[in-house]
C-alpha cells in the first residue's frame, strides 16, 4: 500500500528522537510546576 522510502533505522531513529522530547517536555513540565509552586508560597 505504501513504499518506504527510508530504512528501518531512520524509523528507529524518529521513534527515538520522538520518546525524547516527549520526556524533555514533561520534565519541562514538571519543573515549571514546581517552580511555579515555590513562587505562590513566597508571597
């Protein structure tokens, strides 16, 4: 149905980079919780 134009280990590779930023993010996320947090406790 559809031709792969790119080889099994760029799949691999996309799916890598994908699960990485996904973790980036919610570390991201995660600490911008945390600081926000702090900051509503100061004042």
């Amino acid at each position: 149905m559809f031709e792969q134009v790119v080889g099994n280990g760029a799949n691999l590779f996309v799916i890598i980079i994908a699960v990485l930023a996904g973790f980036v993010g919610g570390l991201s996320y995660i600490d911008y919780l945390k600081v926000k947090k702090e900051e509503s406790g100061k004042h």
